[in-house]
C-alpha cells in the first residue's frame, strides 16, 4: 500500500496543477518550534492552506454549497485509491504534511468517529508510513458534513515522539488494552495503548 500511495502523490503532483502548486508552496512554509510549560509545539505559517483552514462550516454554508468530498464534487483531476470499499484515499491539496492525504467516506454521512474507531486503527495498518487522525466537526474539521480521516507522514507532529514521557497515570484496562492520561496541560490527551485492535476499540467505545 505505501509503494501505491507514494505513486499516487506522485501522479498527482505532476498531472494535478492545484496540488502541484501547494505542495511546491511548502518550501516557503514558515515552522517555528517552542516549548511552553515543557511541551513541544509546532507552530506554522501555510498561507496556502487558508482555501481549507478558512473555509465557512456555519450551517447555512453547509447546507447551500456542493460537498467537496463527495466523489460526484471532486475535481476532474483528484484521482483515488479504494479502501475497505467504502473509503477512497485521496492526496489532499491544501497540504499541512510534505505528504498529506485525506480518506473520505464513498457515502455523504456526518463526521462521526464514534461507528469507525475501528476502520481508523485499519488504516493505520494499512498505511505504516503515515500518522492518521481524526478531526470533528466541532474541532475545526472543513467537512463536518462528511465523514473523512486524514493521514500525514509519520514523525511531523511532536505529540507523536513526546507523548510517553508526558504519561501521568492510568485510567483503565481493557483486554490487552490500557487507557492512560497525559500531564500536557493545556491540552488533555487521553492515550489508548494496545497490542489488540479489537480490545482497543472496545475500550474507545
């Protein structure tokens, strides 16, 4: 899966005159890396990313303009790859990850995490070379109206390296699955650890 991914951004970069420009427009992205209260954060200039980040998801908004991910709305150009037969994986053009990629649902249905834990953990699997997240709609998601995950190459985000030194304590065990909590104030981050997809999602729900 990652050798079809990898030619995925590829093509699309090449073929793809939106994506080409934005992710070409990442060299000029301003980083600057700060620790506040022994936390790591990365903070980011991306002006490209404005189309998306920026993007109205009042409901009004919503409801009069075309889901962009619906695939009857997507770009001529935007090209993907099936998942479980019900996810398409797509290059995302408006890239906040050198390699950034957004997994929609086939069907127009809400952006829920609560039915698909368990679909998130398989494409994790299925993507080694890639952290996949989840965000809601009320989290700053650009479709809260469809259901979608995101994917960006492993080891961008500081949570992912700093997150075990931050452990605090455990809250609970499920099967081969433990749920601990973070001292990462002013966030609060829950962390599920498991050698069980199944124990897992169990715990999750």
């Amino acid at each position: 899966m990652n050798e079809t991914i990898h030619n995925l951004l590829t093509e699309q970069t090449a073929s793809w005159e939106t994506a080409r420009n934005n992710y070409a427009a990442l060299a000029g992205v301003r980083v600057k890396e700060l620790t506040v209260g022994g936390i790591p954060y990365k903070v980011q200039f991306n002006p490209a990313r404005i189309v998306s980040s920026g993007a109205k998801v009042d409901a009004k908004t919503i409801r009069e303009r075309k889901c962009f991910l619906c695939p009857a709305n997507l770009p001529p150009e935007q090209k993907g790859i099936p998942f479980k037969e019900h996810y398409h994986i797509l290059v995302n053009p408006f890239p906040i990850f050198p390699r950034h990629l957004t997994i929609p649902e086939l069907a127009h249905v809400p952006q829920r995490i609560a039915p698909r834990f368990a679909d998130m953990l398989e494409l994790a699997q299925a993507l080694p070379d890639f952290t996949v997240f989840y965000n809601g709609p009320k989290c700053g998601a650009s479709a809260p109206d469809h259901a979608h995950f995101q994917a960006g190459n492993k080891g961008f985000l500081p949570i992912e390296k700093a997150w075990r030194r931050l452990i605090a304590g455990k809250v609970a065990d499920y099967g081969k699955a433990a749920l601990w909590h973070l001292d990462d104030a002013p966030r609060a981050t829950l962390v599920i650890d498991s050698a069980s997809a199944e124990d897992a999602t169990a715990l999750f729900d």
